[in-house]
C-alpha cells in the first residue's frame, strides 16, 4: 500500500481525503507581527459610521425672497426725523417727525417691549409693538410663543375708532418643515373669513419646497388661490420661485463680496395683466460708515438710497431720489435718526 503524500496545509490520504493540518498557533502570528511591526487584528482602529446631519428648518414662508427683497433701496419722501430711546432692557420708544408735500405733516410714536427668551438674534419672546400717529390710528403686533416649537401672532390695526385689520396666525415648526394657518378678518356674523395656509418643507441642505393656499369667503362670493413655492440655496447665491393661478414671482440673490450684493427681481400679475422687472445692489463701504443701494426696474424707473453713519455720535444720515421716466415724476427724501 503506497505511502501518503504530505502537503503544506493538508494531508491527502489513500481515498483522496483532504484532512486540514492545524497550521501555526496564534501565538506565532502575533509574534510574527511583533517582528514585523504590525499591529495586532484587535487593536486596528475601526472606522465610526458616518452620521448624516439633520435637515434644516425652511423658515416662514414670508421670508422667501427676504435676501434679496433687502437689497433693494426703501421708498423715500420728504424730511423726515426719527429718535430713538431704549428705556430698558426689555422696553423702546421712538418717535418720528415726517413732512412732505404730499400730504399733511404727521408724527408716529412706536413703541416695542421685548421679553426675556430669546431664541435666536432676531426672535424674542413675547413681543408687543406699537406704533400710533397723531391722528390716532393704531398699528400693534403681539408675539407670544405657546410651546417650544408653537408660535402665535396677534396684529390689530385701526383708522381711528375703527377696526380695519384684525388678523390672527399660528405657527409650528418641525425639525425640517414649518406649518402656518392665518386667519384674516374673521367675522362670524357677517360670514367672511380670509384664511392663508402654508407649507415649507426641506428636502435637502438646499432645497426647500412647500405651497400656499388662499381662501376667501363673503357673501355671494367665494374662490380660492394656490401657489407653489421652491428655493435653492448655495454658498453665495440663493434662488426662488412662487408660480399660482395668481401669478409669479420670481428672485436670485448673489452675495459677490462681504461689499457687494445684488439682486434680480420678477414679478407677473395675470388678473391686473403687469409684468415687472427689477434688479438692486447693495454696495457697503465700511471703511466710510457708508451703505448704497439702488435699483433699476422695467418701468423705466431708477432710484438710490445712500445711508452715512457719523460715528461717534449717534446720527445716521440717509439722503434717496427715485425717477420715473414712464410718467415723469420724481421725488426725493432724507432722513435724520438719532440712537
């Protein structure tokens, strides 16, 4: 009988079984990698599964084209003076002298109360404002925070003894989405009602999509309005859209520089059959203490706003001009704020 032929690993025996050889012990491999310099199979680090970080919240759907809506220069008219007095810490007056040639000289007094939670910057809790001109008509916001993620809005306006606006909203924000429900004018007796739903939800890091719906009721009439709403943002610029039965409305904003930003504007009206066209930059000199904006639109109209800080006093000086070529108007402001 012949003998068994001897392999490295196994041994093959006389009816062709393959029988495993018991190789080197564990100890040799670990002396083996001792001499060789390597670390041993337990100590290897192990890579930690990478966790993705949480969609942001969209925002409110008012604040859509806010980037690229402050760009653009504000409307001014007149002389106007604007004094500023922060009583507390928690409580602010102002008041505001304004003639113009347009109408009647008038004068506001605003007043503002801010609480003591604070979520961010710009968001404090609760928050009464108010602001009333000389001839008693009244303009007030009161922003209340029911929960941690609830928020309501209270605004009230009146022309003199009499209501005009009363509105009533509430707010929840998600991790990555925000719900709204307002309320417009709510009359029971009366059977009329506007109610305003919208809708944000964040589908990546840089895009948010969401919708708005319309409705209002009065006797002998009845309809309602949807709009789709989409925005994009990257690094510098931001990008949105808002297309309805209504209409468009449509903006960009590019950040070029920390002194440059600009802006591209589009507006579509399908029941007033307008159509407009608007582009504004905002130029920041900081160096001066200066800030310009300007903006030139389809109407063929061309206006410029230019801020001056005159630190260290507490004065800021505002001088604007806006032409309308179409109709041939024009009309100028400046604007003196103390505070």
């Amino acid at each position: 009988m012949a003998a068994p032929i001897k392999m490295t690993g196994v041994c093959l025996g006389e009816r062709g079984s393959m029988m495993a050889n018991p190789g080197p012990s564990p100890d040799l491999w670990t002396e083996m990698g001792n001499t060789l310099g390597l670390a041993p199979m337990g100590a290897l680090p192990r890579r930690s599964p990478r966790r993705e970080e949480p969609l942001p919240n969209p925002g409110s759907f008012d604040e859509l084209h806010r980037l690229c809506k402050d760009v653009f220069p504000a409307q001014m008219e007149g002389v106007k003076l604007v004094v500023n007095k922060v009583l507390s810490s928690h409580f602010q007056v102002a008041h505001t002298v304004h003639m113009s040639a347009l109408g009647l000289p008038g004068y506001h007094l605003h007043a503002a109360y801010a609480g003591d939670w604070q979520l961010s910057p710009n968001e404090v809790f609760p928050t009464v404002v108010g602001d009333m001109d000389s001839s008693g008509s009244l303009n007030a916001q009161v922003l209340l925070l029911l929960a941690e993620r609830l928020r309501a809005k209270a605004v009230f306006q009146t022309q003199q003894a009499k209501f005009l606006t009363w509105q009533f909203d509430g707010e929840y924000r998600g991790d990555d989405y925000t719900a709204t429900l307002t309320l417009g004018n709510p009359d029971l007796i009366g059977e009329s009602v506007i109610m305003v739903a919208h809708f944000l939800q964040s589908l990546t890091h840089r895009l948010v999509l969401g919708g708005e719906l319309v409705y209002h009721r009065r006797p002998g009439e009845e309809g309602a309005i949807l709009t789709l709403a989409g925005k994009y943002s990257a690094v510098h610029w931001v990008a949105t859209l808002n297309v309805g039965s209504g209409g468009a409305h449509a903006s960009y904003y590019h950040k070029a520089n920390e002194q440059v930003q600009v802006g591209v504007e589009f507006e579509a009206n399908t029941r007033l059959q307008d159509t407009t066209f608007s582009f504004g930059y905002h130029l920041t000199l900081p160096q001066a203490n200066m800030v310009f904006r300007g903006l030139v639109d389809s109407n063929w109209c061309v206006g410029a706003v230019l801020e001056k800080k005159m630190p260290p006093l507490p004065v800021t000086l505002a001088l604007g001009a806006f032409l309308n070529h179409w109709r041939n108007r024009f009309h100028c402001g400046f604007t003196i704020t103390v505070g």
